[in-house]
C-alpha cells in the first residue's frame, strides 16, 4: 500500500480528495495549519499533523516519522484578490512554503508530486478553450505564486523529481458529506446559496456589460470529486509512467454568471435576488479549459454536470446551515 502525503488535506478540494484516495487503497497522511481547513474534514483513521509547511524544521518532522512514496500539495492561499493587496503573504505561502516541502522531499528521497495549480497562470488568455501551451501572464499575484511554483517545480527535474501540475478550473459541489467553505468565502456558487438559506440579502454581479451573451463573465465549473478523480489518476501516471505533466482540469463547457443563479434558484427554489453592479478589475470575460490533454492521456472527462453540482452544494449548504 502507498502512503501520499497530503497537504492542505483539512481543505475543501484536499479532504474530497483523501476520502478518494482511501476508496482506493492508499494509506494517507495529512498535513494543515488549519488557517482554513477544519478537523470535521479529517477522518477518523488518518494521521495528521497540525504543522505549517512555512516552518521546514516539522516539515522534516513528518517525512523522518514516515515512510512517504508521493504528495499531493494543495495547501496555500487561494484568494486572487487579497494576492494583490498582501503579495507577501501569497509569495511566501504559495511558493516559499512550498520550496520547503519540495527541500525536504529530496532530502528523504521521494520524488513524486502532484501540485493544485490553477488557471489563474493563464491570466487574460487570447483564446478559449485555454490550451496548455495558451500563454502563461498572470494578471494577480495568486497566479503568478503559483506560476512560479510550477517553474520551481520543473528545475526539480534535476534531482529526478517528477510533478504532475493540475490546472483547476472553477472548483465546486459536494461529496462525502464534505462541502465548499472558505474563510471569507468568495466563490460564485457558496455565495449564491448563502443568499437561498438567507445567509444574505443577495448576491452581487461584477459586470453585465462583457462580450457574452448575457453581459456577465463565463467560467468552466468543475465538480470536486471530479477534480479528485483527477488526482487519483495522477498519482497512478506518476507510479506507473514516472513523467511530468501539466494539465487542465475543467469541463471544457463555460457557465455565465446569471445562468449559475438561475440553476441556483431553479434547484433551491427560492428567488435569490441579484444587484447588478461594476465590473471588478482583473476578471477575464471567458476562462473556459480545453480538458483535450488530460482526456488523450489519463481517459479523463468530467461525470457531473452543472445540476449535480448545484444540487450537491445545496444539499451541503443546508446541512451545515
Ligand atoms: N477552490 C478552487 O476553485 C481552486 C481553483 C484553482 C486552484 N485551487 C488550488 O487548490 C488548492 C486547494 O484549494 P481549496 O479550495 O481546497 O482551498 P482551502 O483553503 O479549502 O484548502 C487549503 C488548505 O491548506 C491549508 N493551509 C494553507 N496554508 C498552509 C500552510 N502554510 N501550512 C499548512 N496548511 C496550510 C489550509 O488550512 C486549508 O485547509 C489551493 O492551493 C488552491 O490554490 C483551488
């Protein structure tokens, strides 16, 4: 049985992911700090430390307790623009934190890693579907850690480690009993549903004057266990083909930002209220993924749809209400 070290597994994509990795027979590790991540996330029977990865002193604590065969790095922030009020913050979190965890790797010898990458490296793309080879101009610091991190990754080679960056798209929806929740929340879908539970008094549209059909931004919603899938697979690819990759991971279909609240109020049932308001700087008109990549070489492809999504979050959302 491979034991996978998960960072930032208390999470909201990393704890959908360990129950995943469990169902497939792998022993797992979890590392968080708990800045956002929960205990309720952790299943009963799995290790964890409560350490942060910016201190590499119980980094090495772990890896010297454990015998480790792969990662999966999620930790970090996630919150593009608070990266451009604090870059600091994101740049010391997202890339240096991470260079501790790679540092230590080398030092026990494990040479297996997937990272939680993100569109964001795209910036403004000159096309959608975005490619992998699309270009890579951040337009926040989020992206532009995380960029890095990719970059740092690569020069890693050299010690012949292996990395599989996963480029998610818009992350959502519900499994395990887990759900979205991050502290504050800025994510469409949560925000939305907060507005149907009366969490909110409604929700606010950045933008109805965009080159789309409806005037309101266009994104590729992925559903989470789809995103773990992806994972799972990841892992395999590095166990058994032992090569880098860089892959998106998104629909390849794009959902607006009104017909995300209509499905809401179609599935919830209640009439959440929308104020329009001005667009907020450094938001794409369009990020839609081409998920060609991941499907020619992991036979990959999203199983939920926009419903199951909406309706598992839902389902999510009153629970914890
Ligand atoms: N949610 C999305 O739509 C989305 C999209 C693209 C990429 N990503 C990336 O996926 C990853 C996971 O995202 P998420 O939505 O699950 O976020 P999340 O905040 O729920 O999970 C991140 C976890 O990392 C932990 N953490 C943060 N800094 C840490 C540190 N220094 N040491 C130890 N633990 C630390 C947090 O407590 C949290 O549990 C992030 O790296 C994010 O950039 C997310």
């Amino acid at each position: 049985m491979k034991t996978i070290l998960v960072t930032g597994g208390a999470g909201y994509i990393g704890s959908h992911t360990v129950h995943l990795l469990l169902e497939n027979n792998y022993n797992v590790l979890i590392i968080d700090n708990f800045d956002n991540g929960v205990q309720k996330n952790i299943p009963e029977n799995v290790k964890f430390y409560q350490i942060d990865l910016r201190n590499i002193s119980d980094i090495r604590k772990v890896f010297s307790e454990n015998q480790i065969d792969a990662v999966v790095h999620f930790s970090g922030y996630i919150e593009a623009g608070e990266s451009m009020a604090d870059p600091y913050k994101f740049y010391n979190n997202n890339t240096f934190a991470g260079l501790n965890l790679l540092k230590v790797m080398i030092e026990h010898n494990v040479k297996k890693i997937v990272f939680s990458s993100t569109a964001a490296v795209y910036g403004e793309p000159e096309e959608n579907p975005i490619t992998e080879n699309s270009k890579k101009i951040p337009t926040n610091f989020y992206g532009s850690s995380k960029l890095m991190f990719e970059n740092i990754l690569d020069s890693f080679e050299v010690y012949g480690m292996k990395n599989i960056c996963l480029r998610y798209f818009n992350a959502c929806g519900a499994a395990f009993g887990l759900g979205e929740e991050h502290k504050p929340e800025t994510h469409l879908i949560p925000l939305v549903l907060d507005v149907a539970l009366g969490k909110r008094e409604h929700i606010k549209i950045f933008g109805t004057d965009y080159q789309t059909l409806d005037g309101t931004c266009i994104r590729d919603y992925i559903h989470v266990l789809d995103l773990a899938k992806a994972h799972v697979l990841a892992l395999k690819h590095l166990e058994e083909k032992n090569t880098s990759l860089k892959l998106n991971v998104g629909t390849g279909k794009g959902f607006s930002v009104k017909e995300i609240i209509d499905k809401c109020r179609e599935v919830t049932g209640h009439p959440i209220p929308a104020i329009e308001s001005s667009r907020r700087d450094g938001d794409p008109t369009t990020l839609v993924a081409s998920a060609e990549k991941i499907k020619d070489i992991f036979n990959w492809e999203s199983q939920e749809d926009l419903n199951s999504i909406i309706s598992s979050a839902w389902e999510w959302h009153k629970k914890t209400f």
